[in-house]
C-alpha cells in the first residue's frame, strides 16, 4: 500500500483542548512496498504519525492518502474495508487475557473473514499450522495453547508482532516494537518483520527508539522532532550530526556512554542503543 501524506497536522487522540498538535506540516511519502523507520525523541509525534498514516485518527490539516484514496472522504463501508487492508501494531497489543495465545494471533485475520466464520475461530481455531508457523518466527511456538495472561510483557508484544504475519494487510504500521525486548530477540523480530515485508512486498513503516536496530535493518530513516520531519535520508546518510540534532542533549549523554562506537562522521551499522523515554 502506497501511504501519502502532505502537510498533515493532527493531535494526539489523549491530547487536552488548547495543547499543541503533535505532528504539524508533516509531508512524506513512502512507496508500496517500502521499510521506513522513523526515530526521534520521546514526544516526537511517533504515534500520532502512525495513527494518522492508519486512517484511525484524522488529520486537523493537511491531506492523507493511501493507495490513492482519501479515507476520510469515503463512504463508512469503504473506509471499513480500506482499514482491513492495513495492519497497526501498538507499542503493547490489547490482547484479551483470558484468550489462548492461538486464537489471539489467528484474529489478525479477521478483516478478511465473515461473520459466522469469526465467531466460529474464537472456540475453534480454524489454523492451528498457521499460528504455530507464525509465532515459531518469533520463538513463541512452544505458547501456541498458554493464555494470554500467563505470558511475560516481551512474550504477549511478540504474539503482537505474530499477528503481522498472519494479516492480509498490505501496510503494517508497528509502533516501538521492542519495547519490551532484549537486544537478541528484539533483532529477531524486527529481522523477521523486514524480510517477510520485503518478501510479500508489504509496505513496513515502524517508529523505533533503538537507533541501532534502525540503521541496521531498514534502508530509510526518517527523523521526526516535535512533530515536524528533521531528515528524511538513506540510513547510510544519516550522520552522527543529524542524530544530534534530532536528540538534542539527551544524545549527549548517550554518547558518552559510548562513543567509540561512533565514526567521525557517520554513524557504522551498529551504533550505540538509545532508549529515548
């Protein structure tokens, strides 16, 4: 899916009355079957981006299109069936609590199916290989039964992430996906994002804290600070100057925890972790 947008502006759904838009003037657009990161701070507009690019919040200003369309001038019927066609991932999935881990990853499915047929999943999963192949991307095959309840907070994200693989969506919108991750599994998962995306030709747009993991696994980054794009660059372009710029003081800090993992000018495949909170 094709994502355009143009001077798009909106607030943040939990935003006070008076409070200041959380992305304004934003342009950007991403090419179907493109992975884009975008980083930056905390209180950047992330979120709100994604949301936005999600046809689940609509702009204050500006213009969103997705795959040519404009959602909010569609018909409620046809802005239904444009949202089953993408697949947004909060930072942690909703996930019922008393659900077993196969039938929460098999509901990603239903936008594509009827009514009886997804009555019918929440008793008898219809796809138990599909779950199983699924969370196994994610080493979750062994939870497939457990409940939901039972599961630790990195465990119940990746179901969350599983879910992606499972979708008939053609635009997956995940939102700080490795929250809860430690660094070996949270280069798994986003490995596994990125090359099923690139392998459907699924168009992947991910806000990431791990500058990283970013750099290392997509090939375009955006950078977004208070609400507005900084840079929009290949990641090898992205320089150790530009992130400055992006984190302002925190990146100080940051890289005095380790600068020698820094080149002189441009930052190396695995630069140091930021956790920009």
């Amino acid at each position: 899916m094709r994502v355009e947008l143009d001077l798009a502006a909106a607030h943040h759904p939990a935003a006070k009355a008076g409070t200041a838009a959380a992305i304004d003037g934003v342009t950007l657009a991403i090419a179907r079957g493109e992975q884009v990161a975008i980083i930056g701070p905390s209180g950047a507009g992330k979120t709100t981006l994604l949301h936005v690019a999600a046809a689940s919040l609509r702009p204050s200003a500006g213009t969103v299109m997705l795959d040519g369309a404009a959602p909010w001038s569609l018909p409620r019927r046809d802005l239904r069936k444009l949202r089953g066609r993408l697949f947004l991932a909060p930072q942690m999935p909703p996930l019922p609590p008393r659900q077993r881990v196969v039938t929460a990853t098999l509901a990603a499915r239903l936008p594509a199916q009827g009514l009886w047929p997804s009555l019918r999943s929440l008793f008898y999963p219809d796809d138990i290989a599909g779950a199983h192949a699924a969370l196994s991307r994610f080493d979750l095959a062994e939870k497939i039964f457990e409940r939901v309840d039972r599961l630790s907070g990195g465990e119940r994200q990746r179901v969350g992430l599983a879910r992606a693989l499972l979708s008939p969506a053609t635009l997956w919108l995940i939102d700080e996906p490795l929250s809860a991750l430690d660094p070996i599994r949270a280069r798994q998962a986003i490995a596994t994002l990125v090359d099923e995306s690139k392998a459907r030709r699924v168009t992947l747009v991910a806000t990431l804290h791990q500058v990283d993991v970013a750099l290392e696994h997509f090939a375009r980054i955006v950078g977004l600070k208070a609400g507005r794009v900084v840079f929009d660059l290949p990641a090898a372009q992205v320089t150790r100057d530009m992130l400055a710029e992006l984190y302002g003081s925190e990146f100080d800090r940051l890289s005095e925890a380790g600068s020698s993992e820094f080149a002189p000018s441009v930052l190396p495949v695995q630069p140091v972790v930021m956790h920009c909170r």
